[in-house]
C-alpha cells in the first residue's frame, strides 16, 4: 500500500498543480496570469471585444503560464558525456549512430538535442516580422480607400491621430530622468510603447519585435486590449472635447471615386511613402498590395484568399503566439502596468488629437466639418469610424457619419505605418 500512496505522490510531484499551488516558488504568479487570461476570454466571448485576436491572445496566455506546459520552449542542443555503459557500447561499435559522439581530450560526449514547443515555432514568424505584413495584406483587401481619397483632407486627421505616439514616446523617456530603474525606458523601449497609440496592433508587434522583443507580450495585450475597448475609451473624449452644435454637424455626401483613382492610389502611396521612408516598406507594401488587388478587379482569388484563409491563419498564429510570451515572469512587474498607463495615455492623446484637429477644420470651414470624425483617425478600422457614426447620431439621429470617418480611419492606418517606420529609422 505504501508504494501504491508513493507512486499517488510522485505523479502529483511531477504534474503542473504542485508547481501551480507552490506559492513560495512563484506558483501564485501563474494563478494571476490565468485568471487575466480568463478575464480576456470573457471579454471576447462575452462583451465581443475584438474576439478575433483578443481570444487566441488569452488562450496563449493561459497556455504558457500553466506549468510544465513547455509551449513556449526553445530548442536545446547540448553534449552529455557518456555513460561508461554508453562508452563500451561505443567502443564496440554498438552505438546508435543517429547520436553523434565527439572525442575531446579522450572523454566521450554525445550530441543531445531537444526541439521546442510548438508556440516557440510559430514564434518566429512575429520575432523575423512576417506576420504583421501578412495582417496588412488581408486588410488592404478589405479596405475601400475611396472616402479617403473623396477627401484628401482625412490625412490630416488620421496624422494628427498619432501625436499621442510621438508624445507618449517623449513622456516613457523622460521617466529615465528620474533615475529609477523600474520606471526607466531607453529610446527603443520608449518608441515601442509609444506605437500603441495608434490603436495598431500589427503595427504595434511588428516595431517591438524589432525594437524591444523582450517588451512584447505586455505592448501586444495592451495595444489590443485598446482597440477592444474604443467604444468605452473614445466617447468621453470626444464628448468633453466637442460641443452639441459640433456633434450634430450633417456632412455633405462625398464625391464618387473612378476605379482609376482607386487602382492608381496604392501605388502613388508605395511611391511615396517607401522612397521617403523605406523602413516602412514591409508594412505599406503589403498594405497597398491587398489595396490592389481589391480595386484591379483582376485576381478576385488572390484577394478573397488574402482576405480569408490567409488572414484568418495568420490572426491564428499570431494571436496565440503573441499571448504566449506574458508569462507571469516578464508580465507581473510595476514595469506592465506602467507600460499599460502609457498606452492608454498614448491612445487617449491620439483620439484627442484627432479631435482638436477636426474642431480646427470645423471652424476653417465654417462648420462644414463635423470634429468627431477627427476621433477616427487612430487606426482602429473600422470600429473607430463606428464609434464616430454612433456618437453623433446620439446628437443628431438623422446623422450619417460613417463613410466620412472611414477616411480618416484607413489614413489613420498609413499613418501608423508611417511613424512605426520613423521610430524604426531613428532607433532600429
């Protein structure tokens, strides 16, 4: 019976639950973690929070931060000495020979090798910058640049959308004056917490792949988390910032776009925006390569596979893998949640960017220009341009927002990109 209850306590010693409930060793940071997963997955499911990634997102946070899982492990590669039964066999030329034997100095060590889990694999396609890129592909195609190009003016408003970015760059590394470690953010990891601003996640986990990958998992579920909750952030800012009469502006229609427009506009941006700023090519090319493919009218199979199969494969792998890397390690630190303050400083800057610039257009115009699209311009598509539409129909029910706030919705997305290029040519 005694061995029965030893075997009973063994297996319990070698399962994930004695790691999980081992408080003194950290156990109870991997409790949190779990409830926070939980917690995104309701949000998801639930209330629908951006569920397409936010869900893979908590399911590969909850994967990673239960014990022993070993999702996230690295490929080792390491020589074990031989045994000296490993040694005669060896020697008798009875050795598997798929292990290979070195000879250093007379000792005799084998090659041992380990792969990886399966989530450090899929990793790698966010750690080298290939799925972000991908994202864009798909949202090119589901993109219709015609309210942006109907009205050139929406970049304005999509570029005064990402002063929070360059703001909050300057107040994460003005924190480094204080000399405090825990509170100090050197430019890289400055710039990286800065591109949540622009409400971006792709944009956001292509620049800290690149700058800052030991601050990804915190920058990701921030930079998410954000673009899930534009309905709740956005309205009170828009509504402290705007008057009634200025909500209830009705805009006039928008002009008619030729499909010649359409098709020539990608490819003047790619133009423009890589031969200013090549860093940026990966993200803009990509963006204006499922653009093209949408308005050639030519390749209707490549755009709906961009769009679908590939997007969704790609949110797949991205999302889990991007949850996975906030173990309760790297996540639980006074450093994450600063890092989430300054996002969401950095998000409500660029919303009230947006708006003070469309307030400004407002009364250039002499009130032609209703500011709450100005909200828009962070590149949240199109949940941002949805909020606008919502917000001033509470004003004006007869009010139709929608189109105009996509403009500076899609400019808001080339926008991002640009500036994830700038901080990427500045501090890369």
């Amino acid at each position: 019976m005694g061995g029965f209850w030893e075997a009973i306590q063994g297996l319990w010693n070698d399962s994930g639950f004695a790691r999980l409930f081992n408080f003194a060793e950290g156990g109870w940071k991997n409790l949190v973690m779990i409830a926070i997963a939980c917690v995104l997955m309701y949000l998801a499911i639930k209330k629908q929070f951006e569920p397409l990634l936010l869900l893979p997102i908590a399911f590969g946070m909850l994967l990673v931060n239960l014990p022993l899982s070993g999702v996230m492990n690295s490929p080792t590669n390491s020589l074990v000495a031989l045994s000296p039964e490993e040694l005669q066999h060896f020697l008798a030329g009875q050795y598997d020979q798929n292990y290979p034997v070195f000879d250093m100095n007379g000792v005799y060590y084998w090659q041992h090798f380990e792969t990886g889990g399966l989530l450090w694999y899929l990793y790698q396609g966010v750690k080298f910058g290939i799925y972000p890129p991908l994202i864009f592909l798909g949202i090119g195609c589901m993109t219709d640049f015609g309210p942006l190009i109907s009205n050139p003016k929406s970049f304005l408003l999509g570029a005064a959308a990402q002063l929070g970015i360059f703001i909050t760059y300057f107040g994460a590394r003005a924190l480094s004056l204080t000399g405090i470690e825990a509170i100090s953010f050197n430019a890289q990891e400055a710039a990286s917490i800065a591109i949540i601003g622009g409400a971006d996640g792709p944009t956001a986990i292509y620049l800290t792949s690149k700058l800052a990958p030991d601050l990804l998992g915190p920058i990701a579920v921030a930079a998410y988390s954000y673009m899930a909750l534009v309905p709740i952030i956005q309205p009170p800012i828009m509504r402290a910032l705007t008057t009634k009469k200025e909500r209830s502006v009705v805009m006039e229609q928008l002009r008619p776009v030729s499909k010649t427009e359409k098709i020539l506009f990608p490819i003047f941006v790619t133009l423009i925006c890589v031969l200013l700023l090549p860093s940026a090519a990966p993200l803009i090319g990509m963006l204006m390569l499922g653009n093209l493919f949408r308005e050639s009218g030519v390749v209707e199979r490549l755009s709906k596979t961009a769009q679908n199969e590939l997007m969704n494969i790609i949110t797949i792998f991205l999302g889990i893998t991007v949850g996975a890397t906030a173990n309760a390690n790297t996540f639980l630190s006074f450093r994450t949640v600063l890092i989430i303050v300054l996002g969401l400083i950095a998000f409500s800057v660029g919303t009230a960017g947006g708006v003070l610039l469309g307030k400004v257009m407002y009364a250039v115009t002499g009130g032609k220009v209703n500011p709450l699209i100005g909200s828009a311009g962070v590149s949240a598509v199109p949940m941002a341009a949805r909020v606008s539409q919502k917000v001033g129909q509470k004003e004006n029910p007869g009010n139709f927002l929608l189109m105009h706030a996509m403009g500076p919705n899609v400019a808001g997305v080339i926008g991002s990109a640009v500036a994830a290029g700038v901080l990427l040519s500045l501090f890369g």
